[in-house]
C-alpha cells in the first residue's frame, strides 16, 4: 500500500511505511505521520484532538463482534453510545472505519490500517503502565553503591543478596572505595548510597542521612614468625613498639583518628608505619613480616594461612560502620534498598524511623 510521508513542508509518496520511516531518518525529516489512499491520516496530532483509549477499544470490540450490540454488550456499555463514539471517531479522523451492512460490520481498509494501529497503540499503553509500575516500586533501575571492603565480610553479603533476589531487575553498579572517595561522590551524586568506617565528613555532607549499620573492634593481625604469634591478646602500650601496618589516613580519616587517640606519639602519622588500601593487603603484608596489621574484627574471616589475629587489650571499639545516602533522593531502587536494609539489620529500622520523624 502505497502512504505519502508528510513532514514539516514536506509530502513524499512512498511504497510503504517502512520505506516512508527509513526516509525520515536518512534525510532528517521530522515527519508528522503518514496520509493513506483513502485520506485517513494517522497522527499524534489527531491522537491530542481528543482521542481517547476508549475509542480505541470500541473500535477494536466493533472489529471483533462484527455487531454493534454484541460489542456494546462486551464494553458492558449501552449500543446507542458506542454507535455515537465509533461516528465521532470517524467524523474526528475524517474517514469511514466500518460499513455497515445487513450482515455486519466490517472494518474498510482504512479501518483495517487503524486497527493495526490501534492494537499497537494499547499494547504499548498497557506496557507502559506496567514498566512505570515497577519502576515506582523500585523493582527496576539503577543502584549505585560504594562500600569499603570490609563491609564484604559480613553486612553485603546478606543485603545485597537479597535485595538482588527480590529486585533481580534494578541493575546494580557496586564499586569498592575508601570512606573518604566514596562519601565525596555521594555527596557530588555519583553515587546513591554508601557503606563506609564512620559518618561521611566534608563539604556538602549536611545534606546527608547516615546511620550506623554494624559495629566491630580492633584486632591486629601478624605473621606466623611474629613474636605475637600464638597469644590471644596484645596490648596497646606493646603496639606502640611496633611498625604498623593501617589503611591511609587520606582514605580512611574517622579510623586513624581513633588510632591516634589510641597510640599517642607512636600513632599513624606521628612514627614509622606502612599504608595499605584494604584488609587483604594489610593481612599480606603481616604475612610477609612487614608489622603488625591493624583492623576490624571481621577481618578474622580474611585470614590466610601464615598469619595469626590478636584482639586488642583494652578493648578498642572502632568508627561504626555507616550507611549514607542524600536526603532529598527519591529513588524508589534506592527505597526499595533501604527497604532490604531495614528487614536484615533491626538497628537500621529504628534510625530510619527516627531520622524520619526529625
């Protein structure tokens, strides 16, 4: 069937849509839509004229039925009415859509092109209204999480896998980043949310909503030459004699700071220690009898042979591991993840709860 691609100032007989479709895109015709032989034109423009769904349902339940009171009694509406509609709709697009015999009802070509269309048209309704459905209920989208290491031991695990078992669908962007890179992007909207060894400091970070997810100890970690090798415990006044093995204070400020209360002069920055980005370098590097490594208890679960964890006398409590995201974010992936969040780990539910009520 031959159409005529009608653009702005443009009118092009074509052999067919495809061909019509093909045109606008190679010549960059922001084309209108397409006149047919029998003049039916088929538009956004007639569509903004008053065209609703339910037209096209009459029209498509008159296709089907072949008879006006059979589709009138499957809409469950009146006969005179769906009369009425089907007349507008064709006065609206200027073209006859049925004859009307004796015998029936039947769709004429131009009908038949419309209701082609008009299938196609409600099918991609109903998929819209579905897909936006579950985008609102976070069951798609995006996710972007930064988490330092450790978090991997014990709290993501459980989180992360079941929130991807319950939301197969939000596709997931997970980098591993140091507290202070990860709070930065948050606070920039690189990111949704974070994991991170105490509350995201810096410029921007009152903007924030930050509650503690789990909390953990200090434990050292040594080679198996090491004289500390073999003892339950060490003490602090004997780490102060030790090289030490710790994350970078540029990377992890709420943790050194602690360990500089801690160590006093023999603390990170004030004497001689090596810098290691995550725990599975710091327990190398102890391997490899470079010093003594510094860390969470979780830690204890990235052990590797060679290596002996020593809890730390007194005990030390270390910055609680938070989870952070920006205040006025309104992701529903992002809700649904809190939503997770608060199922596995009863503290976050009451901080939540709390910061809502602020």
């Amino acid at each position: 069937m031959s159409v005529v691609l009608i653009g702005e100032g443009v009118e092009v007989l074509m052999a067919s849509e495809q061909q019509a479709d093909d045109m606008a895109r190679t010549r960059d015709i922001p084309h209108i839509g397409f006149l047919y032989p029998s003049g039916m034109k088929i538009d956004e423009a007639s569509v903004a004229m008053g065209m609703e769904k339910r037209h096209l349902r009459y029209a498509l339940a008159l296709a089907e039925h072949r008879h006006f009171g059979r589709a009138a009694a499957a809409l469950a509406i009146a006969q005179p009415p769906l009369s009425k509609q089907i007349a507008a709709l064709e006065r609206e697009l200027e073209v006859r859509l049925f004859d009307r015999t004796a015998h029936g009802v039947w769709p004429t070509a131009a009908g038949e092109v419309f209701l082609t269309r008009a299938r196609r048209a409600l099918c991609e309704m109903s998929t819209a209204a579905t897909e936006a459905g579950r985008a609102a209920r976070g069951e798609t989208g995006q996710l972007r999480m930064g988490f330092i290491g450790s978090a991997l031991l014990e709290l993501l695990p459980s989180v992360l896998g079941r929130f991807r078992r319950d939301r197969p669908d939000v596709r997931l962007e997970l980098h591993e980043m140091s507290t202070a890179s990860s709070a930065a992007a948050l606070i920039d909207g690189e990111l949704d949310v974070t994991i991170t060894r105490g509350v995201p400091r810096g410029v921007g970070a009152e903007g924030l909503v930050s509650v503690a997810v789990d909390r953990d100890h200090l434990v050292a970690v040594v080679g198996s030459a090491h004289p500390y090798a073999g003892q339950a415990k060490v003490s602090v006044e004997q780490l102060k004699h030790q090289q030490l093995i710790v994350a970078p204070e540029a990377e992890e400020p709420a943790t050194i700071a602690r360990l500089r209360e801690l160590l006093g002069d023999a603390a990170p920055g004030a004497g001689a220690v090596t810098e290691a980005r995550d725990l599975h370098t710091i327990i190398g590097l102890a391997a490899c009898g470079v010093g003594v490594g510094l860390g969470p208890a979780r830690m204890r679960a990235a052990a590797r042979a060679g290596t002996w964890v020593c809890d730390v006398e007194p005990r030390v409590e270390l910055p609680e591991l938070v989870l952070s995201f920006r205040a006025d974010d309104r992701s529903p992936a992002l809700a649904a993840f809190l939503d997770t969040t608060r199922k596995l780990c009863p503290g976050v539910r009451r901080s939540l709860h709390e910061r809502s009520r602020q």
